[in-house]
C-alpha cells in the first residue's frame, strides 16, 4: 500500500498557523498551551466491492473485504502547557496507517484530504486562547497489490504502501537539517511574529518510481508503509519568536525616507 500525501494530509497531520494580530501587553510569550485536532473529508476510492468507511469523528477510515481490513487514522494531542517559544519541539497527533493484504477484488482508498486544526493559548504569562488555525494536507494513496512486478524499489516490505502530497509546495515546507522537512506557518501578536514549524517524522523525498506509482510527479515527497502491520509517523512542532519593529517606528522610518526623497528632488532642481 502506498501513501501519498497528495491532496490534504498532514493542513492538517501541520499544522500550517496564521493567527490575525490580538493586543494584550507588548510582552513576549514564553510558554503555550496547545490542542490539535484533526479529521479525514473528501476521500476517494478505487473500483471494486465494498466502501471505504468513516469512523470515530472521520478520524479513522477503514477499507477492504475481507478482515483484517486497512485503515489510517489520525491521534489528537491536548495539552494545558510545555510549548515554550524558542524551545525544543513538542508532540504533535499521530498518523497511522495499518497495511494488511486484501482481496485485490476490493474497493481501496485513493485520496483523500487530512484537515489539522491547532489552538494555541498564552500560559506564561497567560492570557485567552488565539483563533484556531488549519492546515489541510492534499493526499494520494496508493494501495499495492503485492503481485510480482509491482512493487517499488525502496520497498522494504513484501510491497510498500505510499503516500504522497499533492499540495507540499503550497504548505510553507523548509528542510529541518536531517533530511527531513517542517511545515512553516506565522502570525504576528503585539511586537512578536511567531512561526509554529510542523514535522512529520519519517516524510522524505521519494523515488521516481514511488512518485509515479502515486500518481505524483518526479521529486514528490511522502511515505512508504510496511505490509503486515501498523505503521505509525508521530508528528512534532516547535515554536519560535522574533521581535518586529513598532507601527510608530514604521511610521517614522516612512517619513525619513520620504523627507530624504522630498531633499533630493529639490536639489535636483536647484541643480
């Protein structure tokens, strides 16, 4: 089975964030509370017997006629404190996809949209919760028919699953240092720009073959799953913070530049 992350995973496994500006005090915010939640819509299935079911608040779908059946599922995190700004990164929800071999006469998955939402409140000092915020992940996913010939190369397993993201340029991804990436998202509070980075462990840089198995063009960027059992990819954020120049500075950098605009003109013409 293949996961390609093409159409909407990880908005959301991303916790991609852009918060409007609130006004409480110019202080920086060193300690957060934070809750993700997530859920699978607009998912899509191959030809065959049988449906691709929702369950536990569209955060689990399960496929295949006979049993065990295969699923992916989504694990939310809520927690009161212990994101600190400019700290280490924290746990984020969980994906998990479970690849047992089906009946190849059955309906599979073959897309679908992960929507994750997170909430961050001020702890230190405290103050009231921010607006949620989204980032929808745009999935393929490729179910392998464990056949001679079918499987790709990096397959570790009988035949690997795959995942691929369809929308990973448009996420804000920047390589984390160890081969990884991390999903980047900002928002500006009193005299702070705070940037929330997602990771999901394990995303990669896929195989032309495994990009084109997906539906995905060459360089895609997703999973691989092993058959025979349950594959879990833990998420993780992190937090961090830059101090942006005041509107009044703003504004009276703008008159400088304007006055030394205004002089030059004005020899200019004496000139």
């Amino acid at each position: 089975m293949k996961i390609s992350l093409k159409r909407a995973l990880l908005p959301s496994l991303i916790l991609p964030c852009v918060l409007g500006a609130q006004s409480a005090s110019a202080v920086l915010i060193t300690e957060w509370g934070y809750k993700v939640e997530s859920e699978f819509s607009n998912w899509t299935q191959t030809e065959g017997l049988g449906t691709v079911d929702a369950s536990d608040s569209n955060r689990t779908l399960s496929w295949g006629i006979t049993d065990p059946q295969s699923s992916i599922s989504i694990t939310d995190v809520d927690d009161t404190g212990g994101l600190f700004t400019n700290g280490d990164a924290v746990d984020g929800g969980v994906f998990s996809h479970t690849n047992n071999v089906l009946d190849y006469r059955g309906a599979a998955l073959a897309s679908f949209d992960l929507t994750s939402t997170l909430t961050l409140t001020p702890a230190a000092p405290p103050g009231p919760g921010l607006p949620p915020t989204s980032t929808t992940f745009l999935s393929f996913f490729n179910e392998s028919l464990n056949r001679s010939g079918t499987c790709v190369d990096d397959s570790v397993s009988t035949c690997d699953d795959i995942f691929t993201i369809d929308n990973f340029d448009a996420l804000g991804a920047v390589p984390n240092g160890s081969g990884g990436f991390e999903f980047a998202s900002s928002f500006v509070l009193d005299d702070y720009k705070y940037t929330v980075l997602l990771e999901v462990i394990g995303l990669s840089v896929l195989a032309d073959d495994a990009c084109k198995a997906a539906g995905a063009d060459p360089g895609c960027v997703g999973l691989l799953t092993l058959e025979d059992q349950t594959n879990n990819f833990n998420t993780k954020f992190r937090i961090t913070a830059t101090e942006v120049p005041e509107p009044g500075t703003l504004a009276l950098l703008g008159l400088g530049l304007a006055g030394l605009g205004l002089s030059r003109r004005k020899k200019a013409v004496r000139s």
